[in-house]
C-alpha cells in the first residue's frame, strides 16, 4: 500500500525529533561524565591538601619534639655544608681567634662581617673592636653558643670573610722582582694537615719567603684552621693553587730557579747544600714524602740528619728547619 503524504510527514517529523531527543540524550551524558570527572579531580585535591595539610602538621610536631642539642647539631651541619670547598669558590669563609682576626684587620683585606661573643669583655677584644669600627666594619653581637656553631676556639670573635683570594706563580714571581731580591719559593707536595700548613705559612712569612705553591688535589686548602694556626700569616703570604706542580716546577726552572727538594734518603746534607740565589724548596707530605714524579723533577735532594730511633720530622719542623738554613746563607 502506497504511503500518504501525510503519513510521510508525520513519519519524518517522528524521525527528525528522535534524532533530536538522541542527540539532547548524548550530551547530557556528557555532561554527566564531565562532572564526574571534575568532581573526582576536586576529591583529589582534597586529598592531596589534606595529606599536606597533615605532613606539614607531623613535621611541626616532630621539630617541637626536637631537642635543643638535635637543633644545634642541625644548624652546625647546614653551616659546614656551606663552608665546604667550592673549586668555583661560590662561598663565604671564616677566621677565628683574636690573633688571626686582628692581622685580618691590620691587613686591611674584605671582612663581610664580624661576630663579637656578648658580655663582658677583656685584653685584645677591645682592640679588635675598635680596629673593626674604624675600618667600618659591621660588628654582630651574639651569644657564645653561637660562635661555637661557627668555629672552635673562637675566643670570643668570628669574622666572616670572602673566599681566600689565590695568586698566581706569576705574582709570586713579580713580588720578588719588586723587592729586588733573588726569588724564595716554597713548594707543598701533598701537605694534608691544616695545623702543618698553617705553621708553614707561618714560619714562611717571617722568614721573608715570597710565596708557597700547593696543588689543587691531594693538598689541603686554606681554610679557618689553616688561618688561625698561622695567626693571621695568611694575609701577607702569597699562595697559589696549580692544577699541575710538574708543570709548575719545569716553568720554574725555565725561570732560572734551583728546583730543591727534602728527602730522607738524599746524600747531601740540608746544611751543605748552596741556598742562596733564586730558591724553591719542596716540602713532601707527611706520611709519604715527595711523589715519584715530583723527586725526578727537582734538581737536588738534600736531607736533614736524623739520630733518633724516629725516623722522620713533622713536614712544618722540616719546613722550618730548611727554610732558616737558607735564610742564614741569603743573609
């Protein structure tokens, strides 16, 4: 039976709101998923706030639990971590001990800031207080549990100083062209011990040596022990930080210098060795001596005499030893 117009309408005008009812039926399930979907992300960040919100609580709770020994061991830590050797040197240091802060104020080098201890005070403080005012210094009062965190054996003044600033082998060399005398150069082979190189940096200076060589590895750096040993010797001695001490001593000799090394097992006594003239003596490590490649290098191995049953000096007694032999012989 052939369909009507009018059946054909009614059937089209059917189809067209089917489609239509489809269609309103499929976006309000999207709808419905959409919110789904945000109100589950919305529980998440509940979530996740809430389980903040409570480490945050727990890690109140423990910091109040906290001793104050636990906090001071905390803080001390963080405060070494920032003092530790940077080769890029992207870090502050200190010197403490009144000695070596007043040669530190007598030198006239950067001081950033100055820690005074709180209280009653007595004998050279009062200098270094004075000194630091008049060189504008910024002073700190704190207590001395403070301090303690910063160094050991304080005395009661810390100041905080820039990286120490190393010279070149070139400025060494130059200082002694300046004062017109024949170079005095000391090399560091392997040095380990900051009391040894401090007390070497010290015997150096007051013998009139134009400067101390030290490796970058295998050496300790300049560091607050290293100045408080010397008293302050650090801000009037040259020292430069070569990458190679091989290289160094060949440019050396290339300079004119006689290359002399210490080592107990030299024929020539320290004593009957000619020091004058344009000078650089090697002083090896504590434990080991020299290195194998170092002895080669020198032109002369001398030896101090030894008539105990120990058989080897502290690198800083050697050093000095050697060193006022040839301050004898220049004079």
């Amino acid at each position: 039976m052939r369909e009507s117009y009018r059946d054909k309408r009614n059937r089209q005008a059917r189809i067209a709101k089917e489609r239509v009812e489809n269609e309103e039926r499929r976006k309000e399930q999207r709808r419905k998923s959409d919110r789904r979907v945000e109100e589950r992300r919305q529980a998440d960040r509940r979530v996740s706030e809430r389980r903040k919100t409570d480490r945050n609580e727990l890690d109140r709770r423990i910091g109040e639990r906290r001793s104050e020994t636990d906090r001071r061991f905390v803080e001390r830590r963080s405060f070494e971590d920032r003092r530790q050797n940077d080769e890029d040197g992207n870090y502050e240091d200190i010197v403490a001990g009144r000695n070596a802060v007043m040669e530190l104020l007598k030198s006239e080098k950067d001081i950033n800031k100055l820690y005074i201890e709180h209280g009653e005070r007595h004998g050279s403080i009062n200098e270094i207080i004075a000194k630091a005012k008049e060189a504008r210094v910024v002073l700190v009062e704190v207590d001395k549990s403070k301090l303690d965190q910063m160094a050991e054996n304080h005395q009661g003044v810390v100041a905080v100083v820039p990286p120490f600033n190393y010279s070149e082998v070139e400025d060494i060399l130059e200082c002694a062209n300046e004062k017109g005398e024949a170079p005095f150069i000391l090399i560091l082979d392997g040095i380990e011990d900051p009391h040894n190189f401090g007390s070497i940096i010290r015997t150096a200076e007051t013998a009139g040596v134009h400067g101390i060589i030290i490796p970058k590895r295998r050496n300790v750096q300049v560091n607050s022990t290293v100045v408080k040993v010397s008293t302050g010797a650090t801000s009037y001695v040259k020292i430069a930080r070569v990458n190679n001490l091989n290289d160094t001593i060949r440019k050396l000799k290339d300079a004119g210098l006689w290359v002399i090394g210490t080592d107990g097992d030299a024929n020539t006594m320290y004593y009957n060795q000619d020091l004058k003239g344009p000078l650089a003596i090697i002083i090896g490590s504590e434990g080991y001596g020299m290195s194998k490649l170092v002895k080669e290098n020198a032109d002369i191995l001398i030896k101090i005499p030894m008539k105990g049953q120990i058989t080897s000096l502290n690198a800083s007694v050697s050093a000095g030893i050697v060193i006022y032999e040839a301050v004898k012989q220049r004079m």
